[in-house]
C-alpha cells in the first residue's frame, strides 16, 4: 500500500514536470558564498521540475578554471552539461557551446544589451548572462571618520590616507595592519585590478576596440609605477601572490584600511560573525591624478550549455531557471551578486540589502572592458602577457618603461601585426 501511494506520488510528480527525470551536471564557482548560493538554486530548480543536477566544483583562480575548462572542451568532454564561464570567455571558448536562443524565448532581452552583445559569438548566443561585476574599492567607515579622512577620491589621496592610518593603527598597537589589499598574484585578476590603474590615468585599455595595441604610453607607466610604490609601504609583499578570497581574509579581520575587490565581499564582510560589520563603505575606484578617471574593470559571469552535453534541453532549462529575476534577485540580497537584469538595480529589497548597488550603478553599467572582444581567441595569451609584465614592475624586476616596451613586442607577435 505504502508503494502503490510512493509510486502515484513519483508519477504525478513526473507528470506535472512532463518530462522523463534526468541528471545532468553544472560547474560552479566556489569563490566566497558562490557555492552555497548555486546548490540552493539548484536544488530549487530539481524541485520544480524532478530532474537532478550534479554539481562540480572549479578553482578559484580564474585562469585555472580556463585551462581545466579548456582540456575537458577540446576533449570534447561530457561530463559537464552547464558551464560557468567568466565574461572574457565567449570568444576563447564560444565554439563548444549552443546557441541559447533557441531555448530562451527573449529572456535576454531583460539583461545589459551590452552583455548579450558580449555573450554573442557569430550570431549566436552562447552564454546567458547570471551575475555582472566591477571593481569597488572598499574602505573603514570607522578609521576614516577617526583621522577624519574622506574616501579618496584619486590614487594620491588614497596612499597618503592609507599610509597615515596604517602608521597611526600600528604605533596604536595593531602591528598586523594594512593600508591597502588587492589582487597580485599572477594570474587573471591582477589583469583586473592593472587595467583600472592604467584606465584611470586615461592609459587605455592595453589593446582598443579596433584591435590597435595601445599599452606603451607613458600614462600606463605611470599607473604601473604608482601601483609598484605601494608594494611593503601600504601594501604586505604577499599581495604579489593574492587573489580575491586572500584580500577578502586580510580586510575581513580588520587589518586594512581599504581593499579592493568585486561586490561580493559585501555581503559577506557584513555578516554576523564579521569583525568590520557595519564599519564598511564602498565607493567607485580612485582616479589617476585630478585628471584621470574612475574606472572599474567589468567582469561577471555566464551560464553555458555544452555542445557535447546529451540533454542540452535539460541543461538549458537549469540556465534559464538560474538566470531568471527570481534567482538575481535572491543571490543579490543574500550575496550582493550584481544581476544582469536591469530592472534589479531599482527593486527596494535589493537596494536596501546592497545600497551602493543604486549609488555606483554607473560603475556597474559601465565597467572598463578588457579588450576580450577585439582580440578574440587570443585575449587569454594578452591578458597573460599583460599579468606578466605588471608582475615584473610590482616586484621591482624592472621598470615600466622596460617592461611596457617589451610587452608592446610580444602583444605585436601575439597578433600576428595586428590580425589578431
Ligand atoms: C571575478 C570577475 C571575473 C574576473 C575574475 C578575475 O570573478 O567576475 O570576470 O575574470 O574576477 O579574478
């Protein structure tokens, strides 16, 4: 008897989902709450529709999960059906993924125009957009308003003040204190945080839109040098091997007084066992001198279907299901996660719970692109090229001026004159 009603239950609800249940797998990222806020969605998406989905957990480091993503695509692999796949992705990898229009019926006509246009690879649309990102630099509301500091407006403004607390927070007692963490290490991020040095002294964007590679200009240098003179003043020597979560740990406890890092720090820097709840402010990243500019590198990912996925109709269900204003809205307020939907940006609940996602929403909606779309398959040798070579001018190896006239050389070969 106790079966007969399992099985009517089983059936039924097999029945109102109308399809045969399966189990498909999904890569997701594990970078602060990510994890946990993909198996709730996940698990909310099962519900609905009596399929399962497997989740993989990829590195942190977003160059590393480019490569694993790489091997197993070239290999034509099927163990992944749904794909997490950074901004700058489409162009490397767009080939192995199907076109989401077809499943879609217009979805993508909520989100950024500018990310869907990203997200199109010959017509097709080979990712949907699930959460966007730009730098912010973060600060101690409580530390500042102490030695009556205003949030900086340019980079000189934010190294005298980060020099002056972190001097003051010491002799204070507090030997393990900071004046500014970010992201060092060699690898994609640090091509993040570069390229709003370099764009913020109106030095460009390494490569422009049409392809002509603009780095070896003396704005560049000087954003390069700027950023090397903070490496053991107001910045620790491990930030050359930090990512986003080493920061995160290193502000999190308290012991600096800014930090530069991508939204998602918010929610979690403001949680009930932090030590600096309540005692964070967010503001757009400083300008390069009175005349540079606020810029914050754009980043953000996306949701992909393999080609080689044997229920790419499944799988894309669990894209649309996840990428739906429902799913932006939740992951907004309990993980300060960007949504890709316009409309996010003027919902209340989400304002109160991530304010500065109303007071930066220019930050947000105009974020400085890495230049993934003029230089194509190829953005991923230019980015480390560029990671390279900053790395060298932050360890001291070698100055600016040398190290941007040799990558000028190796970004030419890189594009083959240009031809990219
Ligand atoms: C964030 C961004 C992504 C970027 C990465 C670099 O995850 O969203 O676009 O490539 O950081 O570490």
């Amino acid at each position: 008897m106790k079966r007969a009603i399992f099985g009517a239950v089983v059936a039924s609800t097999l029945l109102s989902a109308n399809v045969y249940a399966e189990t498909i797998s999904i890569s997701c990222g594990a970078v602060g709450q990510e994890l946990e806020l993909c198996q709730e969605g996940v698990a909310a998406w099962e519900k609905e529709t009596g399929h399962t989905a497997k989740i993989v957990t990829t590195p942190n480091s977003t160059t590393e999960r480019l490569a694993l993503y790489q091997q197993l695509l070239a290999a034509g692999a099927k163990d992944i059906d749904v794909f997490q796949i950074d901004v700058i992705w489409p162009g490397i990898l767009g080939n192995h993924f199907i076109d989401l229009a077809e499943y879609s019926n217009g979805a993508q006509d909520q989100h950024f125009p500018s990310i869907v246009a990203n997200n199109t690879v010959k017509d097709r649309l080979v990712a949907m957009p699930w959460f966007t990102d730009a730098g912010v630099l973060y600060y101690r509301k409580d530390l500042l308003e102490k030695y009556d500091e205003q949030p900086p407006e340019t980079w000189e403004q934010l190294t005298e003040a980060a020099q002056k607390i972190m001097d003051a927070e010491r002799e204070a007692g507090n030997d393990k204190m900071w004046g500014f963490v970010w992201q060092g290490r060699a690898y994609e991020g640090l091509t993040c945080d570069a390229l709003e040095w370099v764009a913020s002294y109106n030095g460009g964007t390494i490569v422009d839109e049409n392809g002509k590679i603009t780095i070896n200009n003396d704005n560049a240098k000087q954003a390069l040098t700027t950023a090397a003179g903070w490496i053991n003043t107001i910045s620790p020597p491990g930030v050359l091997n930090y990512g986003e979560e080493e920061a995160r740990g290193v502000f999190q406890t308290g012991n600096a007084v800014f930090m530069r890092n991508w939204p998602y720090a918010w929610s979690l820097g403001n949680s009930e066992d932090s030590p600096v709840k309540d005692k964070i402010g967010v503001v757009a990243l400083p300008k390069g001198g009175e005349d540079g500019s606020h810029a914050g590198t754009l980043g953000g990912w996306q949701l992909a279907v393999s080609k080689y996925s044997e229920n790419p109709e499944v799988a894309a269900s669990l894209v649309m299901y996840l990428t739906s204003l429902e799913e932006q809205k939740r992951r907004a307020i309990v993980g300060s996660y960007n949504p890709t939907i316009e409309s996010l940006y003027e919902d209340e609940e989400v304002l109160t719970a991530v304010p500065f996602f109303g007071s930066l929403y220019n930050t947000f909606a105009n974020g400085t692109p890495r230049p993934s779309t003029a230089t194509g398959a190829k953005y991923n040798q230019v980015s480390n090229a560029f990671w390279n070579a900053t790395h060298s001018v932050l360890s001291g190896n070698v100055t600016a001026d040398a190290a941007l006239t040799k990558l000028n050389k190796d970004l030419k070969r890189i594009s083959r004159g240009g031809r990219w």
